[in-house]
C-alpha cells in the first residue's frame, strides 16, 4: 500500500513538473497541444493565460498571502477553492475555518484571526509555507495540509485515498490557472 501511495506521488509530482514547466518556459503564456502535436517545424500557437479568478474583494489577500509566504497565488486559490469553494465563512465539521479551512490552533499559533478574511488567507499561506518546507514537495506539503503533517509523516505519503484526491484536485485546479495575471 505505502508503495503504491509512493508510486502515485511520484508520478502526480512527475505530472506537476511538467505542467508548470510547460506554462512557465512560454512566460506565462501556454502552448496549445494541438501546436505541440504539430512538430517542431511549425510555429506554436501560443494562447494567453486568463485573468487570476480570485474573488474581487480578497484579491488583494491572496497576492499578499502569495508575495508573504511566497508561494504562487494560483496555489492558494486552488486551496482555497478545493476547501471551501472560496466561502469565507465555511467551517468543517472538524472545526476548520474560513476560505483556507484553517483550524484555531494553527490561527492562534500564527497569531492570527482565522475568522477574518484576509487574515485567514495569510494563515493558510504561512502554513503551507510550513508545510512546504518540512515536506521539499508540493504534493506532500498538500497532503499535510489536508489531513495533518502527523498524518503523512507516519503513512510516508498521502494517508488515503481521499488525501490523493485532495491533491489531485488542488493540482488541477493549481495548473488550470498558473501563471494567470
């Protein structure tokens, strides 16, 4: 089991690479696969990456989340999307919070209110942050997020098949509007 939760780690974080190397290495611009499928002789067609999809409101929240924690705005609005569909009063049954699901102890550990917005975002953001820097990998840091640093350290990897979703959703999401302006 530990195995395949390995394997499949390796080949979402294969997939992430990937990915952001492909919308990265056209500055923010993405190829199109129908260009990429047309050979190397023929000149790409480049489509722009939309505008970032934050809500108006705590747009300003997530760019000075991302710029605090420094961790890609389109990362955390995936996150924010896949916990709470960007509902700023959203609470789990576990008692997390706001639009990062961000529990009180983390909040109060971060000295920060968990139940307003804008400090919510930045809470999320530096406990990713945290994450990230414990884990070195997006996938696992995702992972520990979602179901606990405890969690993923004892499992070495994503604990189950519900936190390997989680990390594909947020992936998605993630990748879908990276490099967005």
């Amino acid at each position: 089991m530990v195995r395949e939760t390995q394997r499949r780690l390796v080949l979402l974080a294969a997939v992430a690479i990937v990915a952001v190397a492909w919308v990265t290495a056209f500055n923010g611009t993405a190829v199109t696969p129908v260009a990429r499928a047309a050979g190397a002789h023929s000149k790409p067609t480049v489509a722009r990456v939309a505008s970032c999809p934050f809500p108006t409101a705590l747009r300003h929240a997530f760019e000075a989340a991302s710029a605090d924690a420094s961790i890609p705005r389109s990362m955390l609005w995936a996150v924010a999307k896949v916990e709470s569909n960007l509902h700023p009063e959203a609470e789990s049954s576990a008692g997390a919070r706001g639009l990062l699901q961000v529990m009180p102890a983390t909040g109060t550990a971060l000295n920060l209110n968990i139940d307003e917005p804008t400090s919510n975002v930045l809470a999320g953001a530096r406990y990713l942050r945290q994450m990230l820097d414990r884990f070195h990998s997006s996938d696992l840091a995702l992972a520990a997020y979602n179901a606990g640093p405890t969690a993923v350290t004892v499992a070495g990897g994503a604990p189950s098949i519900e936190v390997q979703r989680y990390i594909s959703n947020v992936n998605q999401l993630w990748y879908s509007v990276a490099g967005c302006r």
